[in-house]
C-alpha cells in the first residue's frame, strides 16, 4: 500500500485549477485520486526504466575511465595529486591553492571509499588491500559512485579527458556536463524521488545543463531568449538525449520504446489532464519520439 498523502502531494501539480482564486486549492472538476495514482505509478515505471540504461551508461563510462588511467598511470596511482589537472584557469575564478585542495578532496573522498568498502568486507577490495597493500583502479571503480566518477572525470589532465570523451564523440566539456546531469537523475531513482517532471539543479539552485548539441537541432526544439532550447537541457528530456548520444542503437530502442509504451499506458489511463501535459512537464517536445530514428 502507498500512502495516500504522498501519493497525493506529490502528484496533485497538475490536477490542480490554477485559475481558482480561492482560499484552498481546488482540483479541476472530474479529477479523481485514481488518476493521481496512475501518474505515480506510471513516474515509478519510469525510474525503473531509467535507472535501467543510467546504469548500463554508467558501467562503460566506469570501464573506459578505468582503462584509461590505468593504461597511462598503472594500478595505484589514482591518489596522486600529480596525475591531475590543478593548473589555474582564469574562468574558474580559482588560485592554484584552491584547485589542488579540491583534487586533495576527490582524493580523500576515494580513500574514504575505500575504507568503506573494508569496512563492509567487501571480497575484492580487502582481498587487494590484505595481498597488495592497494587496490587497483579498475578494481574500486566498481565501488564509486557516479558523482565521484563524474568529478574524476572533470579533474583529469586536459588530454585524458579527451581521450576518453573520444570514445563517445563527446568534447570534454560535453562529457562533464552530461556526467554531472546523469548524476542528479540516477540519485533521484535511487533515493525513489518524484522523477518524471524533475530538474536538474546545481548546489546553488541554478540549472545544470547539458551542452546544446547536434540533438537539440535535428529536433527542431525551440530556443529560449538566452538561444538555449526549452527543452532537452536539464529535463527528463536531457537524459534521453544523453542515452541517444551514449547508448548502443539496439539499448537505445528498446529504451525509447519502453517509455512509449508507459506513456500510451498513462494516456488511457487520463481523463481531467492530457498525455500533453504531462511531457510538458517531463521536458518532452511534442515530436520525442521522432528522437528513435535520428
């Protein structure tokens, strides 16, 4: 059973009567409970789709970082602030100080890790500490989560960045944002948080977006007065085009057609609301599906 009052405060926004002025809030007239808990379940069908291909990105990001430090690097060599970008640029309003205290922190945030996993008598993690006194990247790099491979990414030397964004034809500065957005929506799933109408936003509340690519263009989606397309940048929306840009075609269809597929299931299921409403709020243009076949 669910309990009625999250279901309803969580997914009331759009049964609402927005042009009621009363004191109360006031549902638009046939809004049922029922309807309301078609919409939850039908955001909980997403997460488990979702969550599904966030993870597979998620593996080969991991797999592809992983091989590629150790490649140039060797085993145990992740805890060194050397092997690091700490060089000052000038956008980042940030002294050489600051910049090696934060790759100081990503590296304390591993070892962190790591003390965790011994912690918990993780096999492989004590089985390389107790044998070899460390534990080699492609090993913990199971363990970490995506944010900390998301910063791990975004602190690489220039060139390992690029030689890694190579492999999924995505400039560093593309592949940064998309870890950090891809980020935000795989904890939401985690933590079972409202998803389907949620924004990406960073620590000080502003939106986190992803880089405007070739996607956003070749769907025709409008552009807002600061020439940013109005939707695919920190929606639900966002983490399709990050599958499409990552994922394998064959993932990536059967990915696409699952969420039709709930979609067309909630749309019979509404009757004070339409299936228009609610990708409005999910960040969906009204040609999404057209997506599949670019």
């Amino acid at each position: 059973m669910e309990n009625y009052y999250n279901v309803v405060n969580g997914y009331k926004w759009l049964f609402i009567d927005k042009d009621y002025n009363g004191p109360d809030e006031k549902y638009k007239d046939g809004a049922s409970f029922d309807e309301l808990y078609n919409l939850y379940l039908f955001d909980r069908g997403l997460k488990n789709i979702f969550i599904k291909y966030i993870l597979e990105i998620e593996s080969k990001v991991k797999a592809i970082i992983s091989h590629d430090f150790f490649k140039k690097y060797g085993y145990d060599n992740y805890l060194k602030v050397s092997n690091f970008d700490t060089k000052v640029k000038r956008w980042e309003g940030k002294t050489a100080t600051q910049k090696i205290g934060d790759v100081s922190k990503l590296i304390a945030n591993i070892q962190q890790d790591i003390s965790r996993q011994l912690s918990k008598n993780n096999p492989m993690i004590s089985h390389y500490m107790l044998t070899y006194g460390y534990v080699p990247f492609w090993v913990l790099v199971n363990s970490l989560s995506l944010g900390t491979i998301s910063y791990f990414y975004s602190y690489l030397i220039q060139k390992d960045q690029n030689d890694v964004g190579r492999q999924f034809g995505l400039r560093p500065e593309e592949m940064t944002k998309i870890l950090f957005v891809l980020t935000i929506y795989r904890n939401a799933c985690a933590h079972d948080e409202r998803f389907y109408n949620l924004k990406a936003l960073r620590n000080d509340g502003k939106p986190n977006m992803i880089k405007t690519n070739k996607l956003h263009d070749r769907m025709g989606i409008p552009r807002d007065e600061n020439n940013n397309p109005i939707y695919g940048k920190n929606d639900l929306f966002a983490i399709v085009i990050i599958c499409k840009l990552i994922l394998m075609d064959n993932s990536f269809t059967k990915f696409i057609d699952s969420v039709k597929l709930e979609l067309d299931d909630l749309s019979s299921k509404l009757s004070t609301i339409g299936i228009e409403d609610v990708l409005n709020e999910m960040g969906f243009p009204a040609n999404w599906y057209d997506i599949k076949t670019l």
